[in-house]
C-alpha cells in the first residue's frame, strides 16, 4: 500500500527512545520549519529503542500520540527514529555511463541505485544510503557532479542496515497503535539534522547523542556522513550506579543526579549536605562529594568508549574539529568540559533548532543556537533533539514519501526519496 501523505504542512517525528516516547510536531510553510510541540511520554515494551513487548510498546505509543497530536492530524503519518547495537554499516559503490556527456541527476541516481543493489544478508533491512564520493572518470573528492562532463560515474556510499526483525517490530507497534508510518531514520542522523551545521559538517564534526539506554554517534566530514555508531551505554548507567553507590531507589537516584549531579565539584561545593531517601525509608545526608565520587568514573568510561569510535572515524579519515554533545544527558552538570578533556576536541552543547528558516540554504543557521543556549527557547532541549530531527528530515525528503505498509516498502521509498535528499544536500553547499 502506498499513498501519498504530505496533503497537510504538518509533520510528526516520533522518536522511541529507552526512557520516553517523544513526539514532535512542526509546521512547514515557505519561511521553513517551525516546530510546533516537543512533548515526552513514559515508554514501555521497549528496551535500548529495541520494542520487547509488542502490545505494551503499540500503546505506549498510541496514548502518546492520543495526547500529542490533535485529532484532526492523527491520519498523518510520522517519521520514526531507530537505534539499536543491531544498527551495522558498510560501504559500497555503484557507476554511470556518462558517455562523455554532461552528468544528469538521473546518472547520480543511476549510480547511488547500483550502489544500494549491493549484497544485503537476508536477515537484514536497508535503511539508508549515504554517498561519501563521486568519482568522475577516476577524478575523485566531487560534491556534485551534476553538469560535468565524463565517460564514467562513479559513486561511493555508505549503506546502514538494521535487523529486519527489530525494523519489523518497531514498524509493527506503530502500526498496531493506528500510525502510519512515512519513513525510519537513524537516530544519530536526526540529532544531526536539529544540532549540527552544514559549516561544522565540512570542517570535520562528532555528533554525541547520550540519551538512557544509548549513545549515538554521528561523524561528518566534508559535508558527508563517513560513520555512525550505537554504544549500549547512556544516563540510565549514572543512575544505577548512584541507586547503587547511595542504596537508594532508581527513581530518588534520578531526581540526586539531575539536581546535584556534577562530574567535578570545587572545595566550596563538595561539602554542601544533601538530604537523600535511602530505600528503607530513612532520610540520610550526604555531600555533593560523594556524588561526583561515583558520576566521574563512570562519566570517564562513557567518553572512553566514546575516544574510541571518533579514533576509528579518524583512521578513515575525519578531522574531528568540534563534538557536539547532546541527548538529556549531556545537561550533566561539569559533563561538557570534562568531554572537552578527554576527547581532545573543542565540544558545545547540542540545542536542537526550533525555527529551521530555509532547508535550502542552512550553513551556519546553528551557529546562533550554539551562541545562546544559556537561554534555550521551550522546544529546543537536547533530548528533543532525535525528535525535532526528524520531523527537519521528514520536510527533507519532500513530498515524494509513502507511507510504509510493511517493510519490503523501504527499499522502494529509500530509492524514492534518494534524490530529493541528495538535492537538498547538494543544494545546501
Ligand atoms: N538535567 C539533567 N541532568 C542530568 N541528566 C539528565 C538531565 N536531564 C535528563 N537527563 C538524563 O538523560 C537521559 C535521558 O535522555 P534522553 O531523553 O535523550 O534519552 P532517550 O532518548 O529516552 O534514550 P535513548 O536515546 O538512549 O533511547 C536520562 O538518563 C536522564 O536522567
Ligand atoms: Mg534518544
């Protein structure tokens, strides 16, 4: 079943995340994107953005999207997030025969097609395909080829696959919960798309969405997309350990860390008495020492893990110039300069844009967000930034997105939506 969706300026992200269901509506008109509402619900069925109970998760999603999105925009379709350590990519390259006339958009989208025919397993789901290079007649480094002259295109991309049987079950709880379903994008992707600049994009960037149950990279260099990767690691792992370290419950472990959590305190700070609830009922007092105590080991082993993968984006080839930290936990107090240490790359806080003002033109239209966020507009907190995302992404692809009935769809609607992406990237330069 396909149909088309984009009748009404409304769109929906629905971002599935470990510790809530966010749902973001944005209105787009010809001054850009305004994002309308940013609203968090409780989420069951799923663990690590990976649905473990069908049913719990279909309504988890359906009440959220009963409160969220009024009536009259429920038959809209929605632009879900996926993550998940059973998120692989890998490279591939497909060509064109130029016949030494001018390159036309119809030869890159030959090339990218002959590209995304690459060998996929079985069990496996194409979610996206991101060029990294054209090479015109053994000349590589070309943005856009479209114009030049050649015998021979050439393409070279990145493919990000998911297990079929987690895009399936996230697909099948949407359904269930009466939505339907326009496209699945990459988390780390998304974040990118309401955080990042096309400038930072250039010059070499990490994005670092550190959200509850995982932590989502995104590397860009020259404006292309070179690596993404999901780590089982996020705020849900500083909570168990204070819940653990100050024998107190999960939840009075998350108001401490959020209230009084700090990865470094001063001599002033680190005496100041705080009263927790211990799991037994009784009240003991501590100090914002004891806190940082057990935050900063773990902090340290987060960013870690983190050095690791921007090393490995940096053997092929990027030159991490800025990381932009975002997902709730990177609102951890002391967490951004303390990431500015360890990773060894000048970090900024990633505020998700709210008022995106031409998709066309979008160099350097973060840079004004990055200047204020001391006072961040309502919408535009980091744990948003997944879900405003892709709600920036779903007004990308254009109006050429189906709704997706099942999944064989997305093979279809990725080579259906390649081009309007890929337009809008070259037209972004
Ligand atoms: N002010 C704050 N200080 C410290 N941590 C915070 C703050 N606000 C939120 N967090 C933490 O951020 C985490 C949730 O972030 P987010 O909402 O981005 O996750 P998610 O999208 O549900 O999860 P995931 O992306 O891993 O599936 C929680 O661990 C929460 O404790
Ligand atoms: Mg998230």
């Amino acid at each position: 079943m396909t149909r088309k969706i984009r009748d009404s300026n409304t769109l929906i992200g629905l971002d599935v995340g470990t510790t809530k269901i966010c749902i973001v509506t944005g209105e787009k008109s010809d001054q850009g994107i305004t994002i309308t509402s940013a609203r968090s619900f409780s989420s069951t069925g799923l663990r690590k953005g990976i649905v473990v109970d069908a049913d719990a998760a279909a309504e988890s999603i359906r009440r959220a999207v009963e409160e969220a999105v009024p009536s009259g925009d429920r038959a809209l379709s929605v632009c879900v997030g996926i993550a998940g350590s059973h998120i692989k990519s890998f490279s591939s390259e497909g060509s064109a025969n130029i016949k030494g006339k001018k390159v036309l958009p119809q030869d890159v989208e030959k090339a990218i097609d002959t590209a995304s025919a690459a060998y996929v397993p079985l069990d496996r789901e194409i979610l996206h395909v991101l060029p990294t290079d054209f090479v015109l007649d053994g000349q590589g480094g070309i943005k856009d080829p479209v114009g030049l002259t050649g015998r021979r295109l050439e393409v070279k991309v990145t493919i990000v696959t998911g297990a079929i049987a987690a895009v399936q079950s996230l697909l099948r709880a949407c359904e269930a919960s009466g939505v339907a379903v326009s496209d699945i994008v990459l988390q780390p992707i998304a974040s990118s798309e309401a955080t990042v600049t096309q400038r930072e994009r250039e010059r070499g960037v990490a994005l670092v969405d550190i959200g509850g149950g995982t932590t989502d990279i995104a590397v860009y260099q020259s404006g292309w997309l070179l690596r993404t990767a999901v780590l089982g690691i996020g705020g849900n792992h500083f909570t168990n350990d204070l819940s653990i370290g100050l024998e107190v419950s999960f939840p009075e472990a998350e108001r401490i860390k959020k209230l009084f959590g700090s990865i470094l305190c001063d001599e002033r700070q680190e005496k100041r008495p705080i009263k927790v609830a211990l799991a037994n009922g009784h009240v003991k007092t501590i100090s914002a020492r004891d806190i940082s105590d057990i935050i900063q080991p773990r902090a340290e082993e987060t960013l870690e893990l983190i050095r690791k993968e921007l090393d490995e984006a940096k053997r092929l080839g990027a030159n991490i110039s800025r990381t932009v930290l975002t997902g709730g936990c990177s609102l951890l107090t002391g967490l951004e300069p303390y990431a500015g240490t360890l990773l060894g790359t000048p970090v900024r806080i990633g505020y998700p844009e709210v008022n995106v003002p031409d998709l066309s033109d979008r160099s350097g239209r973060h840079a004004a967000r990055a200047r204020s966020y001391d006072h961040p507009v309502e919408f535009s907190n980091p744990m948003y930034a997944t879900g405003i995302g892709l709600v920036i992404y779903a007004a990308q692809a254009g109006e050429s997105a189906a709704v997706l009935g099942n999944s064989t769809h997305l093979f279809q609607r990725i080579v259906t939506t390649m081009t309007g992406w890929f337009q809008n990237i070259i037209g972004r330069k």
